[in-house]
C-alpha cells in the first residue's frame, strides 16, 4: 500500500475517507426565491438554520469516522490571503457576476475590498447581493435597469454546499471543471484560487486534468474514480462526450488509468449527473436507479499507446462490464427502492442513490429514504444514516454534498 504523500490523493470511490471538502451551507441560501429557482437550480427554498444544523450532523458523523473535514469557505480565504491576491479574486469574480455599469462595479468592489476579514468577503461574494444593498448615484446601464423585478444585482451561489461538482478529485490532481449552468459556473473560481495558491493545494502540488476554460461541460457529478485503473464517467445533462475524450486521452497520459467508461444516462434534471443514479458502496456492490439500467449504453476508452485513445461500445450487461473493468468474478446492483417504482422515484428524487462511501462497505446516506436503505443494510452493508429534510431540497445527498482529498489504498 503507498502511503499519502500528496495533498489530494484518490484512487478509488471506496478507500477509507482520510480529508473530505465540504461548504457549510450560508446566506446564500437565503437569497433565494421561488420565482428563480429554476434559474439557480433548486427546487425549494430551505429552512437555513436547520440546513446548518442538518450539515453540522453531516460533518461530525464524518468527524466520528476518523474523517478531517475542511470547509471550501476556509481554503479560498486562506489561499487568498497567503498570495495576497484579494483585489485580483474580487476583479475576476466581479467579471463573472454580469454586472454592465461601471459605477455598480466600482461599488461592489469598494464594498467587499472595504471588508477586513477575508473569510467574511467570501462569504459574502457566495451570498450575493441584494438591489437594496447598495446604491450608485447615476452612472447605471440600460442592462442592469431594464430586469426590474429581478431583485439581485449579482446572484446567490446556493449550490455551493454540493462540493462534489465545480471540481473533482482523482489521482494527485484535479479537474477543475467547466459547469453547464452559468450559476454553477461562478463556483470553480473558488477551486481556481485554492488551486493556484493555497499553501497547501495550490502552485502546482496539485495535478489539473481540466481547466474551467475549456469549452466542453464536466461536472464532478459525473466523475467517478471505480478503481486505479478505471475512471466511470457519465454523458448528462451536465457533462458533455467531448469532454470525457479529451479527459481521457490526458489521465492516460498522467495517471495509471486503464479505462474510462463512458455511462450515457441521457440528458434530465432528474438523473442530472451519473452519482445521483449510480455509486459504488463496496469492492463488488453498486447502488443503480432502475429506471436508467434499461436503455444505458457504455463505451470503454482505452489507451492506444501513441497519445490516442479507442473507443469501443460495450455489448455486456452493465454488471458484466463492471466485473470485467474491476476485476470481480461478479457484481452486485443494488436497486434504489427495490423493485418497485413508485418507491425508486420518490428515493431517487430524494438522493437515495447518492451514497458516500467512507470504507468499503461503509456508507453515509440519508434516513429519509427508507425502503433503498433497508435493502442496503440487507445487503451487508453499513449504513450511516443523516438527516437532510432542509439539504435534499436542493437536489443532493451525501456525495453530492463531499468532495474528497484524500483516501487510503485499497
Ligand atoms: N453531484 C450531484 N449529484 N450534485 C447535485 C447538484 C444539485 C444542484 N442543485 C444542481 O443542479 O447542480
């Protein structure tokens, strides 16, 4: 077994959890409102003090697994701080916000470089900030005018608490992810300056699979680390083919990686990236939706040796592309709420496929899905169980809701 000598190290879904990034849900959340909800992804307008309280018991489980968590919040703060680069992260975020006039930019900046604590200016850069936060005398832009009933000049980020998606882990690096969603895009500037210069992740100690630059979408969502020899990744909603082909072609490149397997889940808010219908919980047992097994096609990316990659569509069923892949004599799927269908929508809506496996065997899950839960406990498996009445309304669970550092060999 190789020890952790790098700061993010990740070769499977399933190795003990050592250090796992989390974002302590904020005032963002309450900058939203039913008429754009669509707009920032959410379904519902969460209690916020109980979605604090809800993530705090999220945390401390992790905490009594023998789990470091950090918060995203912390990192970005220290990062900046460390390279002195407050007005060039408020210069950036500024650009990303879609704010015209130049006497709204100028006072936005002067409001958050006014702010002493960085910890507290980015914060308040996640929150957002209200029309009736801050006044400019004349000087304002047709385009920020004419949205009238539009009450924020720049957005709430209040999908940030899904730490799982603006970049993900694997090997010694990252991707650092271009996101569908113009509001899920602003989140991977976080990731860049943590990236770029934290003492402790940034300056180049941590390897970049992908930039958010690049032109095709990738979502963390639909990452998924199997094993150190193959990477699942899903064609969704959020993550485009292209994508997963130039990623490839580099982890081959970069890493040990053998396999990239391509899932096509088909493009719906509902199964929105691959882990809200497929995860792995144990070395040979899988949580899937019944509802995506049926029509999903795989394609297996291979290495050609000379910097090119095949592409091959698998002909097997998905347990035995599974068992072929990771080297099982067979696989267990283990259907979310059972075979029934009513039971597997309302659970899966509810993120009862979004496991986070914390050891082999060993999962956090929700309570609330109670029928998916049985059938994992009479499956072996350890269960976790956490409350998430107030976080599930932003459509996520437990993997949605991590993003881990670092993980034991296994
Ligand atoms: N990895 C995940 N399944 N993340 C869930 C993210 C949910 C979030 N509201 C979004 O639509 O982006």
């Amino acid at each position: 077994m190789s020890e952790i000598t790098r700061p993010i190290h990740v070769k499977s879904e399933i190795g003990p959890l050592k250090k796992v990034l989390l974002h302590r849900p904020g005032k963002e959340l309450e900058n939203l409102v039913p008429d754009f909800l669509e707009r920032l992804l959410f379904d519902d307008i969460p209690y916020l003090e109980d979605a604090q309280a809800e993530h705090d018991a999220f945390a401390d489980a992790l905490r009594e697994n023998g789990i470091e968590v950090l918060y995203l919040e912390k990192l970005v703060a220290e990062a900046i701080d460390a390279a002195d680069v407050k007005e060039a992260f408020v210069d950036e975020w500024l650009a990303e916000t879609g704010v015209q006039s130049e006497a709204m930019l100028k006072a936005l900046k002067d409001y958050l470089l006014a702010m002493d604590d960085t910890y507290e200016m980015v914060l308040k850069t996640m929150e957002g900030f209200r029309k009736t936060e801050i006044e400019v005398e004349g000087g304002k832009s047709l385009s920020d005018l004419y949205e009238t009933d539009y009450p924020f000049i720049v957005d709430p980020m209040p999908n940030l608490y899904f730490t799982r998606d603006p970049f993900a882990t694997m090997y010694n690096g990252v991707t650092l992810n271009h996101m569908y969603s113009d509001t899920r895009n602003r989140e991977t500037l976080y990731g860049k300056y943590i990236f770029d210069h934290h003492p402790e992740y940034g300056n180049g100690q941590v390897d970049r699979f992908y930039n958010r630059e690049e032109s095709t979408r990738i979502e963390g969502g639909d990452e998924l680390v199997l094993s150190k020899d193959v990477l699942a990744v899903g064609i969704s909603q959020r993550t485009d083919a292209r994508s997963i082909e130039k990623l490839a072609g580099r982890l081959f490149e970069e890493t040990e990686f053998k396999h990239v397997l391509a899932f096509l889940i088909g493009e719906n808010r509902k199964f929105m990236h691959l882990d809200t219908v497929f995860t792995m919980v144990d070395y040979d047992k899988f949580t899937i939706h019944p509802e995506i097994e049926g029509g999903l096609k795989v394609w297996d990316i291979t290495p050609n040796g000379d910097g090119t990659v095949n592409i091959e569509e698998t002909e097997d069923k998905l347990e035995n592309i599974l068992a072929e892949a990771l080297g099982q004599e067979k696989v267990q799927l283990i259907r979310c709420g059972g075979g029934d269908p009513v039971a597997a929508a309302r659970e899966q809506w509810n993120d009862g496929s979004n496991t986070l496996t914390i050891a082999p065997g060993v999962v956090v899950v929700y309570d609330r899905n109670t029928v998916t839960n049985k059938i994992l406990a009479e499956a072996g498996l350890k269960l976790i169980k956490v409350r998430g009445s107030e976080l599930v309304r932003g459509r996520g669970g437990p993997r949605c809701m991590s993003m881990p550092l670092q993980r034991e060999d296994i």
